[in-house]
C-alpha cells in the first residue's frame, strides 16, 4: 500500500515565515534597544540619587559614563565597579544590580509590547 502525500504552497509558506522572521528579529532588537535605554535612565536616575541607593556624582564622570548598546548597561569608568560592589572604605551602592531589579517588570512590558505588534 503507498500514500501519496502532495503539499502545495510550500513555496509560499517558506516566503511567509522568511519575511515573519525578519519582522519577529527587526521587532526584538528594537524592544531590546528600547529595554536597554530605559534601564540606562533608571541607573542614571539612581546614580543621581533620584533612587533607594546614595547618590555617586561628584565630577558628573560615572553618571556620563552610563551607555546602552545591544540591549547591554554598561560603564567603563574605574570607579563604576567599586561604587557598585563597595570596597573595604566605601559601601556597595548597586545602582545596577538594583535597577535591573527594580526595572524587570518594565523591561518584560517593553520587550512584549514589541512583538505584539507582529
């Protein structure tokens, strides 16, 4: 006994979920770019002292130094990782660690508000 199976549109098909891919990638870097440059604002905003943690400005150097590229919060000032893990004279103020925190919720909004509209 043989079964023919014949799909038709498979072409089609193919086309369809290419382009949706595309679409579903363009629509992820942008919720990640966006997630990225709110997080940004809220450690800046902590740095400032506008947050739970004390503030950390003096010269302005830290709080400048804060990017966001890739969905990705960084610094690359020296102090950054003494401010935020503390030293044996200055006590941890986890403007990151904190506002990654604080933010998760957001972040989970932006990042679906995204691909809702595939």
């Amino acid at each position: 006994m043989v079964i023919n199976i014949t799909l038709r549109g498979i072409d089609k098909l193919e086309r369809f979920l290419k382009k949706k891919s595309v679409e579903i990638e363009r629509l992820t870097n942008k919720g990640v770019e966006e997630a990225g440059e709110f997080l940004k604002s809220e450690i800046q905003a902590s740095i400032k002292g506008e947050r739970a943690e004390s503030r950390s400005v003096s010269t302005g150097e830290f709080l400048n130094s804060v990017e966001a590229r890739n969905g990705v919060v960084s610094s690359d000032v020296p102090q950054a990782k003494f401010l935020e893990f503390g030293t044996r004279k200055v006590h941890e103020r986890r403007h990151f660690r904190n506002s990654a925190d604080r933010s998760k919720h957001k972040i989970k909004d932006i990042l679906g508000d995204a691909l809702k509209k595939l």
